[in-house]
C-alpha cells in the first residue's frame, strides 16, 4: 500500500475543502492541544473549533484555568457535547497538574484523557510516534479495507502492525480531515473521493 499517496491526498483534500481539523492542530503549545483534544470527543467538529477559541481567548494555561470557576469554564465551552462533565473534567486537570506529561502512562492517568486524547498530545506537541485513532480514523481505515476491525483501539493496533512508522504522526490529521470533508459518517461524498478506486466501501455500494 503506497502510504505516502493515500496521505498526501488526504491531506490536500482537506487543506482544499478547509477541514476543521487544520484549525485545532495548528498550535503546538502542550496544553492547548490536550484541552483541545478532551473537548473534541463526542462532539462535532465545527463546534469544538468554536468553544477552543472562546477558551483560549480567556485561558491561556493550566494556571489561568485554576482560576476561574467551573461554572466560568462551562459557559465558555458551552457548544461542546457533555460541556458541563467536560468543565468538571477540566477543573480536576488543571488542580492535578503544573505541566503536561510527556508519556502515555502518565497522560491515561489524567481526568478525561484515553488513548486517542493521550496520543493525540504525544504526537502533536511531543513530536512522539504515535498513530491517534478517533471516530474518522477507524471509520476510513475499515471503509477502506485496510482494517477490520471493532472498536478504535483494535484499530490503532492493526495500523501499527501495518503502516510504516515515519507515518504513524500524519495518520490522525489526514483521516480526521478527510473524514470531516469527504469521507463523512453519513452521506459520504464518494463521488468525489479521490481513494474510491481502492475503497471497499465503494464496492459494496456498488
């Protein structure tokens, strides 16, 4: 399998089509991402980028987040799913910690961080080869036929049985792109995809 072309159209897709995904990941800063990230589950893209912005417009760090109340918190990420847990969430964080850790066992020990939130931090502001799988990444790796797989984290395995390692960081935000572009949950724009040659999806619907 040529992962550098699947990729490389991924990418220019949602580069073309201004995937969300481009803007949650473009900072580096540690904490960014991984509040980023812990607001990002079960939640629509779209909306997730409007909360991180009202955010980090008032916080700019764990420090800033101590200080204001969970009700404060709340209000700012109103538009994400669960945003009163997700404030919760991020109130014990910013009481348990001064820094963002650097490794996976530390990461999955902190409030509201799993695997994907976890690699997610790893790969983006730790420069760590990791592939972070969500929703888009196992729902395009099956679709595609390159997994069969159940759940995320049988996904995350097999990718790393199979995809070369200097691919593992790009994996997250090209199928995350791609998927909130072309390849989406329901309706998928498979007349315009540029990998339904080598989809299996596309067959079966055929």
């Amino acid at each position: 399998m040529d992962w550098e072309c699947i990729l490389k159209i991924m990418e220019e897709e949602a580069r073309k089509r201004r995937a969300p995904a481009l803007v949650l990941k473009k900072d580096r800063d540690p904490f960014k991402i991984l509040v980023s990230a812990i607001l990002s589950t079960r939640t629509r893209d779209e909306n997730t980028t409007k909360a991180v912005e009202r955010l980090f417009s008032r916080v700019k760090g764990i420090k800033d987040l101590r200080r204001i109340s969970e009700e404060e918190i709340a209000e700012l990420i109103k538009d994400v799913g669960f945003y009163r847990n997700k404030a919760k969430i991020l109130k014990r964080l910013a009481e348990s910690i001064e820094e963002i850790p650097k490794t996976l066992e530390e990461l999955l020990k902190l409030p509201g961080v799993g695997r994907k939130v976890a690699n997610i931090v790893l790969s983006e502001a730790f420069g760590v080869d990791t592939i972070a799988v969500d929703t888009h990444v196992h729902r395009i790796a099956n679709r595609l036929g390159i997994v069969n797989t159940k759940n995320p984290e049988e996904t995350e395995k097999e990718l790393e049985k199979i995809v070369p390692k200097k691919y593992w960081r790009r994996i997250n935000k090209a199928f995350v792109g791609y998927g909130q572009t072309v390849c989406k949950p329901i309706k998928p724009k498979c007349n315009e995809c540029k990998l339904r040659d080598v989809c299996n999806y596309v067959k079966i619907k055929i």
